[in-house]
C-alpha cells in the first residue's frame, strides 16, 4: 500500500451532518472526501466542480443518458451526479473506506458494480458507453502503469474514454514552483507523495496506436487553484459496430445500442 492509499483510506465521511435531501451538500461532501479539502470547500471551487460535470457530459456527447463508468471514483462525487440525472454507472476505487461512502450514498437501482482494486485490475466484462477518470492519472507511479490503465479503460468501453485534470507535462516546474510559494515546508510535507506530469503525446501515440479520434481541452476556468497546470482528454472509437460478449452493438446517434435481430424483423 502506497502512501496516498494510506491517506485516502483514513478519509472519514461526515454525512450525518449533512441534508441528504440537499444534491449540492451531498456533492460537496463528497468531493471533500475526494480531497479537495486543503483550502476548504468554498462555494467558487464547489461551482467548478459543477460546471466541469456539465461540460464532460456535453463534451461526452451523452447528455440524453446511457452508462459510465469512473476509474478512481472515490466517494462517488461524478457518479452521484450521473446518477441523479437517470445514468446507470459504475465505479473502481482502491481506498476501501472510499468505496463503503459510495455504496452508501450511491442510488443501488442506478449503481451496476462498484469495485475495489487498483486501476490497473479493472475487470472489463461488463461495458459502458464511456469510461472516465477525474483527477486520477497524477497519482500513478509511471506512464506505463498510466498506459497499462488505459487499455483497460478502452476494453471497458463501448465508445468514448475520458480523462480529466491532468497535470501537463509543459507545466510541472511551473506548478511545483507555485506549489512551493503557497504552502510552507512543501517538499518535506510532500515527501514521498510524488505526482505524475504527462505530455499530451502521450495520448497521442496511445490514440493513433488505437486508431482512436483524441482531443484536448486546456482547464483554463476559475475556481480550482491546480487547474491552469491541467488540461483534459477525450479518445472516442471510430467504428459502427461492435461485438461484446458474443452480442452484437451498433451505432445509434452517439451511443451503442445492443442489436437484437428479432426486434428488427418485427
């Protein structure tokens, strides 16, 4: 167990002070336990947060609905909100005490499978029109752990693979020099809590491997104080129709929908 492990398995929930009947509070909650902590849950960084959950669903193409699926879920923070807006969704974490709050707060009639386990043990029976991680990919150790995850997420899903909140390459000394500025004693309170920088040729040669479509956003709204170092990327397949499982999906507008060749002949 690595230490970041160690640090988001002491994380303790503290909804029995909150309204559960109150979306935002529960949203809040939840990305509190998801770390975002350090400088509080203010109501600028709380929006955010809000505006980036529309934007990934808009930029997913998905926004009528369908299934996702979180890598690095955490307490649930993303899902809880595609749950509330009628998705079925799925979620790994390898915090155990993660895990628990989201099975908690998570709706069960929306909720396929909930996972702990490392990234890279993601199982990829059962698949979902996208896979996403949030903020997740800084935390591995190397780019072939990163690489090796995203093969499962692309196995995983039916058509689209999300990843968020990376922190860019181009910018590290830049980031960990502001880091330093802002918080006393940086490196030894950081010791051993190491982030990982990616270039975005890195998902460039992952998508032209594929034969992928890849895209990136520069994170460049206010309110997250990590977000100008960040940027997002989006590979989405390029093929009609695909077999899973011995059945047969084709295309439907931006989802894939499971064939069923009786339903057609009717």
């Amino acid at each position: 167990m690595n230490k970041w492990q160690q640090i988001w398995n002491k994380r303790k929930d503290n909804l029995e002070n909150v309204d559960v009947k109150n979306p935002r509070a529960v949203f809040a909650e939840l990305i509190r336990l998801d770390g975002y902590d350090s400088a509080g849950i203010t109501s600028e960084l709380l929006s955010y947060f809000e505006h980036q959950y529309d934007y990934l669903k808009a930029a997913l193409k998905c926004i009528g609905g369908g299934c996702i699926f979180e890598v690095g879920c955490g307490a649930g923070a993303w899902l809880y909100l595609f749950a509330r807006d009628g998705y079925t969704i799925g979620g790994l974490d390898y915090s155990s005490a993660l895990i628990d709050i989201a099975k908690k707060i998570l709706p069960a009639d929306k909720l396929s499978e909930i996972i702990c386990a490392g990234a890279d043990e993601l199982p990829t029976d059962k698949k979902y029109d996208a896979v996403i991680s949030t903020g997740v990919f800084s935390y591995f150790d190397d780019l072939a752990y990163a690489e090796r995850v995203l093969e499962k997420m692309l196995d995983k899903s039916l058509r689209a693979v999300a990843v968020l909140d990376i922190y860019d390459k181009a910018f590290e000394d830049e980031l960990l020099a502001e880091r330093r500025r802002a918080i006393e004693n940086y490196d030894e309170r950081y010791r051993g809590l190491k982030k990982l920088f990616i270039p975005r040729t890195f998902f460039e040669e992952f998508a032209a491997r594929h034969k992928l479509t890849v895209r990136f956003a520069t994170n460049n709204r206010g309110g997250y104080v990590n977000a100008p170092y960040t940027y997002h990327c989006f590979m989405e397949k390029n093929y009609d129709e695909l077999f899973c499982n011995g059945q047969r999906f084709i295309r439907d507008g931006t989802r894939f929908e499971f064939y069923d060749a009786r339903r057609q002949s009717q």
